[in-house]
C-alpha cells in the first residue's frame, strides 16, 4: 500500500516540475526573442536628424519634375548623389521664400560657404561599388524603384545609424527578418535584395565583382 | 562558356606580354601599386613577405660571361580560365568561401577581401604565385592616405589579395558608356594600369574574342606561349618571345624535349 501511494505522489512531483521546466522554459524564449528582435535592434541603432528639413516635393514641382535636375550623370559615367552646395547656390544665393529652414540654410552654409552635411540613407560600404549608371540609363529603371517616392516627400525622414558599424540602417532594413515591411519598398538593400532582382531581371545573380570591390 | 549572361556578350579579358621588349625597368609594379592601393612595409627587404599584384621575375639562359642573356617576365595573375574555359580555375575550384570567383561575363577572376578569411588555400592552389597575403594591416606614410584610390577597396590584415586585370576601370569604363548609351566598350577605354605604364609598350591589353583587338592577334603569332600551359589552366595572360631558351623555362620540360614540338603537339591535339 505505501509503496503504492509513493509512486503516485512521485508521478504527481514529476509531472508538476515538468510544467514548472517549460514554463521557465517559455519565459526565457520569450525574454530572449523580445531582447534580439526588438530591444537589441532598437538599441543597436541611434537616430540623427538632417542638418536641414528638405522639401523634396517643393524643388520637384520648381525644377520641373525631374530627379536628374539635382542629381544628374557627369560625362564620365559617374553620378553626381547629393547635389553640392554650389549647384544650390545657384537658386539659393539669398532667401526666396520666407521658409525657416530655407533661412537656415543661407545662415549656416550659404554665408559661411560651408557643404551641407546630408546623412546618405543608401550610402553603401567602401566595399561595394554600385553602378546608378547600370541601373538608370542600363536598365532603363525609375528612381522611385529602390529610393521610394521620395520626390514626394514634403520632409526628410530620420536618419539611423548602427553604432557599431556607421552604416545606415537603410542598408539592412527596418527588420533583419524584414517585419512589417514591403518587400522592395527602397527601405533596404542588403546583398541578398539585390541578388534577388538580379536573378530575376537578368537570369543570374551576377558575380561577386560585379558589387563588391 | 557554361553560363553565358544574356544581356553582355562575353569577354574573355587578356593580356599579351612581349619579353623581348620587356626591359625589367619594373614601371609596372610602380604603376599597380599606386593604383591599387598595394601596401608595402617599412622593411620590404624580406621578398617572400612583400605583395605586390604583378612582379618581374628575372631569368637566364645560365651560360657564362659573354653568352649570358637575361629575360625578364613580368607576372600578373594569369586569370586561368580553367579546364575546358569554363572557369575552373585553380583558385576559384579550392576556395572554401567563395572569396574568389570566375566572373564569366568579363573571363576575369575576382576576389572579394570581405569575405575572404584567409586559409590560404587558394594561395597553395595556384601555380603561378600570383596570390599574397596581408600579414599585417597595412600603414602607409603620414600623407601617402590622401593618394589612395578610392576606386579600390584597402585590404585588412588576414585576407589574400591578386591583380584583379583593374576590373575598376573596367567599371569605370561601362558606366560611362552606359550614359553615353553604348554597349561596346572601345579597346582604349578598358586598359590596366600596368599596361599604360610600360614604357616599351611590351604589354598589351585587350579582349582576346574581338578580332579588332591587338591581343587576338597577337595571342595567336608563332611565338606566343603561356606559363605552364601543360597544367590545363589555361591562363588569360600571353608571352611573346623569339628566344627558344625563354619558352624552356616557361614551363618544366624534361632533358629531351623541345617546347615548340610540345606545343605544336598539344594544338593538334587540341583541334582534333
């Protein structure tokens, strides 16, 4: 009889901390998918804002639509990215609206002479060459393919940089597991996206020296 | 050529190097040094320590004074094609990470230093020693930074490095036909460092499919021959020299035999 007895109470004992285990179990699965999905990533990147707000859809409408009036190929093939403070200047010697950040502009750089310090969203490592020339003229492909509408765009979104290793988070995307994002919303351009629309646009995936350098 | 991109038509990227012109002035490994951004240490002296993407290698006939005659050659990767072209090279075939590939668009093999780990096996693969490693980071004098091109990535402590046939002004070069809507590259525009360096013009650089350039012709005149060429791996650099002494120490051969019957043997073997 008491031998009995024992045996249940020890099944009843094993089964209890069985539960007990998983639970813990569970709880440190939880804390640890919550710490690297979303607490390190969130702690991995610092925001930085534009030196200056930028109104995209403004300049759009004045230069007549088109992207290639700030950013434009030079003769030798090369893009020309973020146009520099002389090309600005060129509208922008003195104030033409009453706009604050147009009179903060023309205080801070104009009169000082001094380039604009742009934080590049798509700003590739020195590892990586990339050909705008390939894609626009090559491949006949529209801006707002890999930049988003940001002709658009009335301000300058914020700018996030990994602490570790400078680079924007633009690169990698919001989501390492791509969350809550559009496949190709121009929000990341990791090795892997451009492999993808390689094969698919070209058959192939291309060679390593093609990007890398 | 197994995977044959559509959109490009494939080139096979070469170079001819006349020995007979070559004069050893080494112009050659100046100009690939500043262009691509080699590094080299306070104390180069230790040879086998040293990098460099092309070296001239000075060989004689090992006659005595007054018939002594030295020839020297000039040695880049060889970018081997492989075993039946199809990019098998010996590098590319060991390498674990795939830091080294055969980009078969341009016949040109490249290396990625990112993912390189440096195991250096592609470096006990190849025969021609073209490969080098970074034992050290590299540190060039205070101001020699700003000279850097920035067109070539620096190379860190722990990764293998090799001429890469200048791919960047290969890049260069289609980018600006791009804009200029071409798809053809003009001979002149696609030329490496070493080859617009050479004084005596003994280097020639071009696609070696393209009738209309000089290295198709000249890759195939009587006294053209490659290094090793018995090993099969077909390598993208030529050597022109009128010197049968010169071909005898391109490749191993025994007591008996003569490099000009090999080679004639080996191209009818090869077209039969």
């Amino acid at each position: 009889m008491s031998t009995q007895s024992d045996n249940q109470t020890a099944a009843a004992g094993n089964r209890s901390s069985g539960w007990v285990v998983f639970v813990f179990f569970m709880i440190g699965l939880v804390a640890s998918i919550i710490s690297g999905w979303v607490a390190f990533p969130e702690l991995l990147y610092s925001t930085k804002q534009q030196p200056i707000d930028f109104n995209h859809q403004v300049h759009l409408e004045q230069m007549g639509g088109q992207c290639n009036s700030c950013h434009f190929f030079r003769e030798d093939g090369s893009f020309s990215g973020s146009p520099t403070l002389e090309e600005c200047k060129s509208c922008h010697m003195y104030p033409m609206t009453g706009n604050e950040n147009e009179q903060k502009f023309i205080d801070e750089y104009v009169n000082q002479d001094k380039e604009v310090p742009w934080l590049i969203y798509a700003e590739q490592p020195p590892c990586v060459f990339f050909s705008h020339a390939a894609h626009v003229k090559g491949a006949d492909m529209q801006c707002a393919t890999c930049h988003g509408d940001i002709g658009h765009s009335t301000s300058l979104r914020e700018y996030q940089e990994n602490r570790i290793t400078g680079y924007s988070r633009d690169i990698w995307g919001k989501s390492m597991l791509r969350l809550g994002e559009p496949d190709h919303g121009g929000r990341h351009q990791k090795m892997n996206d451009c492999a993808e629309c390689h094969l698919k646009e070209t058959g192939s995936k291309g060679d390593c020296f093609q990007c890398h350098k | 050529m197994a995977q044959q991109p559509q959109h490009t038509k494939t080139k096979r990227y070469g170079m001819v190097i006349d020995l007979d012109k070559c004069t050893g002035c080494g112009a050659c490994m100046v100009a690939c040094y500043a262009e691509n951004n080699v590094p080299f240490r306070q104390d180069d002296s230790d040879k086998m320590r040293s990098l460099n993407w092309i070296r001239v290698m000075k060989v004689d006939n090992g006659k005595a004074f007054p018939d002594t005659e030295v020839c020297y050659i000039p040695m880049p990767c060889m970018q081997c094609d492989g075993q039946h072209m199809q990019g098998h090279s010996p590098c590319v075939s060991v390498c674990p990470a795939v830091a080294t590939d055969y980009d078969y668009p341009t016949g040109i093999v490249s290396q990625i230093y990112t993912r390189c780990f440096g195991c250096r096996y592609c470096m006990a693969a190849c025969p021609y020693h073209a490969r080098k490693f970074n034992w050290w980071d590299p540190k060039w004098p205070a101001d020699m930074e700003k000279y850097l091109n920035p067109d070539v990535s620096a190379r860190m402590r722990g990764v293998v490095e090799k001429c890469s046939f200048c791919y960047h002004r290969y890049q260069k070069a289609r980018d600006k036909a791009y804009v200029e809507g071409r798809d053809e590259l003009h001979e002149d525009e696609y030329q490496t460092a070493c080859t617009q360096a050479c004084p005596t013009n003994a280097i020639t650089f071009g696609d070696l499919y393209n009738p209309e350039h000089a290295v198709h012709s000249l890759s195939r005149s009587k006294n053209a021959f490659r290094l090793l060429e018995r090993l099969n791996t077909n390598p993208k650099v030529y050597y022109l020299s009128s010197k049968s002494w010169v071909r005898r120490v391109a490749d191993n051969y025994l007591e008996g035999e003569n490099p000009e019957q090999v080679a004639k043997a080996r191209k009818a073997a090869a077209t039969h």
